[in-house]
C-alpha cells in the first residue's frame, strides 16, 4: 500500500490530508481526518480494525492525481537519523575511510519538504549536494531488539533526498550545521508499507540532476543492511513509531565528481527507489542580503 499527505491543487495552502494512492493513479482519501503519524501509531497501538474500516470507506472521495498536490508523507517524526559513508565506493569517492561503525547524523522537522517542494540553498553556501536514499518508517516501538527482530518493528519505506552544503559540512568537524539545514531534507513521494516491499535489501536507486543520471546503485551494495543499523541504534535510543531512518547515499554525488558538481539556483533532481517512487525538486538560491548577520 502506498500512503501519502496531500492538498487538493484548488485550494493552494489548504488542509493536509491522508490518502492511499492507488493503482490506477487516483487519491483516496482517508475517510476520516489524520495525519499520518496518528495513523502509524495507531498500527504500533494494534488498532487495525478501525484502520481497516478506514481503508473500507476510503473510495468514498476519490482524487484524479492531476488533483493533488503530494506533501511529505511525514512531517513531525520524533527522530530522523541519517546514515553516512553507508556504501562503499561512495565512502572511497567522499576519501573517507569504510567505517566500522555506523556514522550517524541527526535532521529535524525543519528540514522536511515534499517531493515537489524547493529546496533553499542559503547565501551561505556554495557547495550544495544531493543524496539519494531509501529511508525506512519505524512502525512502533523498539529497545533492544536484535537484528532478527528488526524487520518486525518496520512500517514501510520512502526515498529521502540527504542534501548537504559539503563547505560547512567538511570544514567544521561535525556535520550536523552543515546538513540539518532548513528544506534540506525532501521525503516523500509516498510511504510504501512493508508488506508491498518483498526485498528492501535489493531495490535499485538513482539520482538525476537536469536530465543526466548521477547516481544509479542497488541497495544490496549497503555496508551496514537495514536490521543492523535498526538493531544496533535501539542498543541506546528508543526508536518510536515514525522515526525515520535513512540508510545512506551511494556514489555519484556532487562531491566525488572531477570536478565537482554542485547543485546552483534553478537545477532539478529526481531522486527515486524502486517501488517507492521519485522526489523531484527544484532549487532556488536565498538573495543575497547587505546585512552579514541575517
């Protein structure tokens, strides 16, 4: 099942809404008001059947696409922790050593946007990158599960484009200013349920930047798979329903290109996973200011 957040294109800035997006294209809508948040908490909480009778009346209101407009499909986890130097040759072209633990990094709600939002890129940097990843939804609550009890904890899946501004992330000893950056974490277009995942362990991914493909790998190449890194980070921290765990990039970033390509004001990427979807956003530029401390 495809799960999304939207508005109806009528009524620019109204009222978010959950849908199931449908296999012939169409939006239906929940047939009562929820976020979806509430309603993968109340999945964990084991309320299926008043889910499923949501589901049952959800052809009530149907949307042709064309009608909607997506919205990140979660947009208040309690947690988003991203994943780094997560494939191989991506840890070689970034001149990083393989780790041999998960490097972790923290994004906050006010790095969500939508897959057809804009990205701002501030006047503060000059080096701005795209990441393609698979993210994973936590589905409920979970402390110190082993990595065969992982998968139990997962409600389903959704494509995170990581962008970054390298300039600050690499010149300040940590990376978090340099990547938890307002509208710097575009999610969506959808959070597919697990079940309608057979492998996540094996889904092709890519970027395309203005037409010409950057990235392109499968997920089979992860250094550390999906039950570990689940597994190893409820060691420490509970992991809660919604929390996003977003897996890592592969090759082909802006950085590891001769010379590098960084992303400048009007260029586009489509950031997509097999049987997820794509994000596709544009990037603007914030305008310069005279003022140096604004």
């Amino acid at each position: 099942m495809r799960l999304v957040q939207f508005t109806k294109r009528s009524e620019p800035g109204g009222e978010w809404r959950l849908g199931i997006w449908r296999e012939d294209g169409r939006i239906a809508a929940a047939a009562e008001a929820s976020s979806m948040l509430a309603w993968i908490e109340r999945s964990a909480n084991g309320d299926m059947a008043a889910l499923n009778a949501v589901l049952a009346r959800s052809a009530e209101e149907l949307f042709e696409f064309e009608e909607v407009r997506l919205e990140a499909p979660i947009r208040n986890p309690e947690k988003m922790i991203f994943v780094g130097l997560n494939y191989y040759d991506h840890a070689a072209e970034s001149n990083m050593a393989v780790p041999q633990v998960p490097v972790l990094f923290p994004k906050y709600a006010n790095s969500i946007v939508g897959p057809e939002d804009d990205v701002i890129i501030p006047r503060e940097v000059s080096q701005c990158d795209y990441e393609v990843e698979l993210a994973v939804v936590i589905g409920k609550r979970a402390k110190r599960v082993s990595p065969e009890e992982a998968m139990d904890c997962v409600f389903g899946y959704t494509v995170v484009n990581d962008v970054s501004a390298r300039d600050i992330q690499l010149s300040e000893g940590q990376w978090t200013r340099g990547k938890a950056i307002d509208t710097f974490a575009p999610i969506g277009p959808c959070i597919v349920t697990k079940d309608a995942i057979a492998d996540p362990g094996n889904l092709d991914l890519s970027l395309i930047l203005n037409g010409r493909t950057m990235q392109h790998a499968n997920t089979r190449d992860l250094i550390f798979d999906i039950p570990y890194l689940i597994s190893f980070l409820s060691r420490t921290m509970t992991l809660a329903p919604g929390d996003i765990i977003s897996t890592g990039t592969p090759p082909g970033v802006g950085l590891g290109h001769n010379p590098p390509v960084w992303l400048k004001d009007g260029d586009v990427t489509e950031a997509c996973v097999q049987g997820i979807g794509s994000l596709r956003n544009r990037y603007v530029r914030e305008p310069s200011t005279s003022n140096p401390h604004a």
